[in-house]
C-alpha cells in the first residue's frame, strides 16, 4: 500500500506543463493535415501533458510520445 500512495505522490507533483520547444509529429495522416506542412513550420513552445481516451485515434503527438492532437466518436454521432 504505501508504494501506492508514494506513485501517487510522484505523479502529483510533477508538472503538466512541458515548455520545451518541439516539433509535431504525424501519428496518423488524415486529409484535414494534407495541406499543412509541418516540416516547414516552426517549433511549438510548450503543452500540457495529457493521456488520450482510450478510443481516441491520435493524429499528432510530441517528441516524446505525448499527444497533441487526437479524436474520437461521442455518442451515436
């Protein structure tokens, strides 16, 4: 129980912010990226850490494998 309760603290106090400079990478190519370029665009500056629902299809993601951009069906629609 307290190695729970010590992973718990850890996370907790890590920041969600990541303010590094980064470049996007396409997990998945849509057409609603064909006409965007990212290799000529420039860096991003920062994020807020997140984990994508676990039906969600990620279409961009960080460097280091978080997700920038993801989406999913809600509901019927």
């Amino acid at each position: 129980m307290p190695q729970i309760f010590a992973k718990e603290t850890v996370t907790a106090s890590k920041s969600a912010i990541n303010e590094q400079p980064f470049a996007p990478t396409i997990v998945r190519p849509t057409q609603v990226l064909n006409d965007i370029r990212l290799d000529e665009a420039p860096f991003l500056l920062g994020y807020v850490i997140t984990r994508p629902k676990p039906t969600a299809e990620v279409i961009l993601a960080t460097e280091a494998g978080d997700p920038l951009l993801a989406w999913w069906r809600y509901g019927l629609g």
